[in-house]
C-alpha cells in the first residue's frame, strides 16, 4: 500500500494588509529592509505581503534560494519587478530576459573572466593611491565622509576602466546624473502611485534630463571610438565581442544600454563594500590588528599587486563578512511565470518572489555569531559545512553578477592598501542603521577620522 505525498497547501501566512493597497504603508513606514526582518520575526523563513494586487512570496532559506534562482531559474523571471529599473537604465544584461539575455551573457562573459579583467589591476591600485596621497594631505583631525570617498575612487576605476577617462573629474554632471537614476528606481519602488513618465513632475522631469545626459555621454564615447579606433578598456573589448554563431557585433544601442548598466553597477556596489567594511573595522580592533598582522608578513609595506591577492585570505574574509552583513544589493526579486511548488506551498503564476538576502545572511541556523561581525564565518572548514546558498551576495544561478571578478579584485586591492597606511575611525557615533537606495547605504554619513599608521 502506498501513501500519497501531501497535496500542496494554499500560500504561506503573512500580515494583514489594507484594502487596495495591501502591506505598502507598512513597507513605506519600515523601510524595505526592516520590513522584510519585521515579517521574518514575526512569520518565519518563508512568507507573504502584498503591494498593492500583487502577492509577493519572501524566501529565506538557502533550498529556497537554490530552488528559485537555479533550479528553477526558468521560471522565475526579471519580469514587472523589474520595470522601474528599465525605464532608468535601458535593455542591458541586468534586465533583459530570454533569448536576448543568453545572446548578450555570452557576448560580455569573456571580458569579466578573472584573466580578462586582469589588466585593470593597476588602475585600481593607481587610483587608490590617489586616494592615499588625498589622505596624507589632510589636516589633523580632519573629518571625511567614508561613503563619499568610496563612491568616488570606484568611480575613477570604473569610469578609467570602462572608458579611459576619469569620470569623476571631467564629467562630473554624468556621475551625478547616475545618481539620479539610482535614487528613482529606490523610490519609485514603494510609491504609492505610479506617474506616468510623460507627466511633467519633478522627478520625472530630473530622470528624464539624467537620462539624456547620460545617453549623450556614452553615445558621444561610442561614435568616438567608432571614428578615432579602439582602446585597451572595457568599452573596446564589448565593442569587439562577436557572437560566434551569428557573426553580429553589438549595435550602438546595445553598447549604450550595456555600457550605462556595468557603470552604474560598477562603482555603487564596491563602494558600498567598502564603506562598510571601514565601518565595521573601525569598532573591531581584533580584526583590524589580524588583518593589519596579514598585511606586514605578505606586503611588508609596499603597495599590493594582483599576484598578492592568493596569499591574502584574511583580507578576503574581511570583506566576505562585510558583504554578509551589509550586501550592496541585499533583495533580489523574481516573476513568477508559471504554478511552481516550494516548500509545500502552491505558489501561483504572477507572484512576485522575494529573495530576503539580508535575513538569509543573518540566520542563526548557518551562522554562529549572526548578528557580529566575525571574518572567521569564512574560515575554510566554517565555509565546508555550511549550505551553498546561506552565502549569495553576488546572487546565484544563471544569473550571478557578471562582475562580481572585478568587484572582488578591486575590492581586496584597495583595501589592502589603506589599511596598510591608515587607521579609521568614527568622529561621531553610527548605529550601522541603512537607507535603501537600490544599494544598501548608510542612513546617515558616517564619518571617519584618518590616523597614519605610524607602526606601518
């Protein structure tokens, strides 16, 4: 006699929410982030809200994670969550679905190997030590806002790296236009009321002239280089990409969309990385003196190069744990595009998944201090016994960060550089509390003091 598995049960519980508009004051009034601890505590790994008419399905569990972003990646798309972020920044790899993202992720997967990104190296260690030469000419006692440093030596990376030029200096009006494209999509995420775009409001009004300032930058860049011939960086190498079944290069457009993702991806994530790893540093001194004892046996107090990188594992689970408490993108969300079963539940066509990264990364069955930052969660026996996907801040499957190479080679870099030269510390106390802006930033600057390391 057999016995019948179970029939799959009706959605999970989760919070009452209002007429019409279901839970979105409740995420309004939280903060996304919050919102999303809040209905872990209060309902467990696994969960619903709702915006609006739409039902979102929270994930927290590292099989869940798996089954939605790997196994089933098919069916869990960048659909209507997506939207916003479309109309901000184009039809790029970020964004993009089907047969059109599979053509693009194979065209741009060569340039972000770790051995296509290695020439860029020693733009990262030259504009860090930009940034170190910018410190040492402080006044004692000087205040620096780390986040705005951080934004602005990835910048100079990314935009040397991407284009040959620095961004930061010479074009300034378009770094500030990225901003603006990043802070609509966080806030056109939870708004109650979508505007369309042809009504003249002023945000409206500001995405559309970042919009255009940015599409004249990169399109003046593109036909320069279509005119004038290639360069050694980024840019030149998509621009040389050739699909090998079809023989097509990118067309300009193409370029423009791809070009505007990897830059505004590619300096706000690996700045937030190090903002708050210079924060979290500057309340742990064990850290900072095991990482401080690393550095002196590899570098003995030259500049780190990328052969350094293998033999700097403590400097490398530094920002692991930094990237645990504090990823730069810590919710990732899908469409679901067909009835799926998860975890006993029938979870139907249209539900929007949630993948809550940021509870995942704190979750006491797979981390021993969950709440502490302790770089020894990335030792490499505490790493074997704990399940694949506890960890994805680079997200996972098919669709893991393309550039997470890039990010973790300049991260490592310019890390290993400052704390050799540098000690820094809070001038006013921060709570660590975050404002969600598309990344996870601090919700008030943090400021930092910065001591010379006179023992360095």
């Amino acid at each position: 006699m057999t016995v019948d598995a179970p029939a799959p049960v009706a959605l999970p519980a989760g919070p009452a929410g209002l007429p019409v508009i279901g839970n979105l004051l409740q995420m309004q009034r939280h903060g996304m982030l919050d919102f999303y601890r809040k209905l872990w505590e209060d309902c467990g790994d696994i969960a619903t809200a709702s915006i609006g008419p739409m039902k979102f399905l929270m994930v927290t569990r590292p099989e869940h994670i798996q089954h939605v972003l790997v196994k089933n990646a098919h069916k869990y798309t960048k659909g209507l969550s997506h939207d916003k972020l479309r109309l901000a920044i184009g039809n790029g790899i970020l964004t993009l679905e089907g047969d059109v993202w599979s053509r693009q992720r194979k065209l741009m997967q060569p340039t972000f190997t770790p051995r296509g990104i290695k020439p860029f190296a020693d733009i990262m260690i030259d504009e860090t030590q930009g940034l170190i030469e910018r410190w040492n000419a402080l006044p004692q006692n000087a205040q620096i806002d780390i986040s705005q440093e951080m934004q602005r030596v990835t910048m100079k990376v990314i935009s040397r790296s991407m284009f040959g030029l620095d961004m930061d200096r010479d074009f300034k009006g378009a770094s500030e236009a990225l901003v603006a494209l990043l802070e609509y999509t966080s806030a056109s995420s939870t708004g109650l009321i979508d505007i369309p775009l042809f009504v003249p409001t002023p945000t409206n009004r500001r995405l559309k002239e970042a919009k255009r300032e940015l599409r004249d930058f990169l399109m003046g860049i593109i036909k320069k280089r279509r005119e004038e011939g290639l360069q050694e960086d980024l840019l030149s190498m998509l621009m040389t990409a050739k699909d090998a079944d079809t023989g097509e290069f990118m067309t300009d457009e193409q370029l423009h969309d791809e070009a505007l993702i990897i830059f505004f991806a590619g300096h706000e994530t690996t700045a937030s990385l190090l903002t708050w790893t210079s924060y979290l540093m500057s309340n742990n001194f064990v850290v900072e003196r095991k990482l401080h004892r690393e550095l002196a046996e590899v570098l003995g107090g030259r500049g780190p190069r990328l052969e350094d990188i293998p033999n700097l594992p403590y400097t490398r689970m530094v920002l692991d744990e930094a990237l645990r408490l504090y990823s730069p993108v810590p919710i990732v969300a899908r469409d679901l595009q067909e009835d799926d079963e998860l975890a006993g539940y029938q979870i139907p066509k249209g539900t929007l998944a949630v993948v809550a990264l940021y509870n995942t990364h704190r979750h006491p069955e797979f981390w021993e201090r969950p709440l502490e930052f302790y770089p020894e969660h990335f030792a490499p026996e505490a790493v074997e016994k704990r399940p694949r996907y506890a960890y994805a801040p680079f997200g996972a499957g098919p669709r893991i960060c393309i550039g997470l190479h890039f990010a973790q080679m300049e991260a490592v870099l310019i890390l290993a550089d400052i704390a050799q030269r540098f000690r820094l510390r809070l001038a006013r106390p921060h709570d660590g509390s975050v404002r969600y802006v598309g990344v996870t930033r601090p919700s008030t600057p943090i400021l930092m003091t910065v001591e010379k390391r006179l023992d360095a």
